[in-house]
C-alpha cells in the first residue's frame, strides 16, 4: 500500500489510476480461462461403456443371425470348403482302404451325410446362439473394441462355446439319425477290420458338433469384419456410433 503523503497532490489521481489497472489486470490473470468450444467439440468423448457394449450386442447377433443363415442352407456346409466338414483323421485310414476295395461311394456318402447333418441342425440354432448373446457378460468392452476386426466373435465363442455346444448336440444327432448318417457311419465300420476298435474311441457326434460349430464361427467372423471395416454394412445409429468413430 503506497502513503499518499509521500506522492505529489498533483500526481496522486494518475498514481490512483494505475493501480486501479495493476489490479484489474491481476484479477483477470488469476481467474480460470473459458473454455475453447471449439476444442471440447473436437475432443469429444468416446461413446460410454454402456454404448459400447450396445453395439457390440448388435454387431455380435447381426453377425451370428447372418452365418446360420449362410450355414444353415443347403450347401452351406458341403459346397464352402473353408468349413466343409472332412472325414475324421481316425477314419481316413478306413476310408482308404475302402476306395481300395472300390467301396468309395460309402465314405463318401459319409461325409455328405455330415455336411448334410450340420446344416439342418444350423437351421435350428439360432435360438441357442441368441440365448448364449443374452447371458454374455462383457467384462472389457472397450478392449473388445479396440483388440481387432473379429475380437467380439472370439469373446463370444471363449465365453459361450461350452453352452452352445451343449445344448447344440442333440439337435445334431438327431439330424444325424433322421438323415440316416449313424446308419453310414456304422456301415463304413463294420466293412473295416479295424472298424470295432475306432468305434470304442471315436464319438459321431460330438466330431460334427465341433465341425459344425468352427464353421459357424468362421463365418460369423467375417460378418463382424465386414461390419468393423464396411461403412455400407454399419445399419444402425448405435453400431455407426461405436464402430465407426472407434
């Protein structure tokens, strides 16, 4: 504080009015900045885990409903070869041996029964996979996000397989047994010397289960691939909000 008796009286208005300015101009230095709008625009928060696991939700049954439908069909199984279903490795030496006995047309009868099999059952999966979707628990949805194009399917399936698998297999034996495959399977055993032992070792059903539902996977993976990567393919606000600003 300066003493006014120490100041000239014809100086002191003009000392008064330079501290005022001091002041003022330290007032507005201490007081917080406004914030730049524009730049809040820009730095926008990423969509909340809520959002997150929405369009993962979405993504993950748009992707499960169009791969049963592709696997579901006739051919789908038997005329795509990333996930046609093969003779099992414990019967291709059988299966050898019988083309060597001109006996081929019943392994391959076989292994079209197979296919055949997996893709009446897929026909009937889907309230199995969308049932699993309901029960899943995303524990890291914005890692699932961000890990890679087919992350969200590969969640799925750690997480969900054993269940699905479950509740999928008698569906699958009883398209093997209504298409008449557990009759083939056994014909293709019983005309093999070693047919007897492998029958012991080797299960019909849980082999085409396991088939099956690889394939169904797989394609279901490159659904959520397309969905991540294709623009045209995000068709609704929440899967265009999460995906495409991710």
């Amino acid at each position: 504080m300066f003493r006014a008796r120490n100041i000239s009286p014809a100086l002191l208005p003009m000392v008064v009015f330079v501290s005022c300015l001091a002041l003022s101009s330290a007032a507005q230095s201490d007081a917080p900045a406004k914030p730049d709008a524009s730049r809040k625009e820009a730095n926008a928060p990423d969509p909340d885990n809520a959002k997150i696991v929405a369009g993962l939700e979405q993504a993950i049954e748009i992707s499960t409903t169009r791969a049963l439908a592709e696997t579901g069909k006739r051919d789908g199984f038997l005329q795509n070869e990333a996930i046609r279903i093969l003779l099992p490795p414990k019967l291709q030496a059988i299966g050898k041996s019988m083309r060597m006995l001109a006996m081929g047309d019943e392994v391959d009868e076989l292994e079209i029964g197979m296919n055949r099999a997996a893709e009446e059952a897929t026909g009937q999966a889907k309230p199995i996979f969308l049932g699993a979707l309901k029960s899943l628990v995303f524990r890291d949805p914005r890692l699932i996000l961000t890990s890679g194009d087919t992350a969200a399917t590969e969640y799925f399936r750690r997480n969900s397989s054993s269940d699905i698998a479950a509740a999928f297999t008698p569906i699958v034996h009883h398209a093997l047994e209504h298409l008449g495959v557990i009759k083939q399977y056994k014909r293709v055993l019983k005309n093999d010397p070693g047919g007897n032992a492998i029958a012991n070792e080797f299960d019909l059903d849980k082999y085409v289960v396991e088939q099956a539902l690889d394939g169904i996977f797989n394609v279901m993976a490159s659904e959520e691939s397309n969905i991540r990567q294709n623009p045209e393919a995000q068709n609704s606000d929440i899967i265009k909000e999460v995906f495409g600003g991710k």
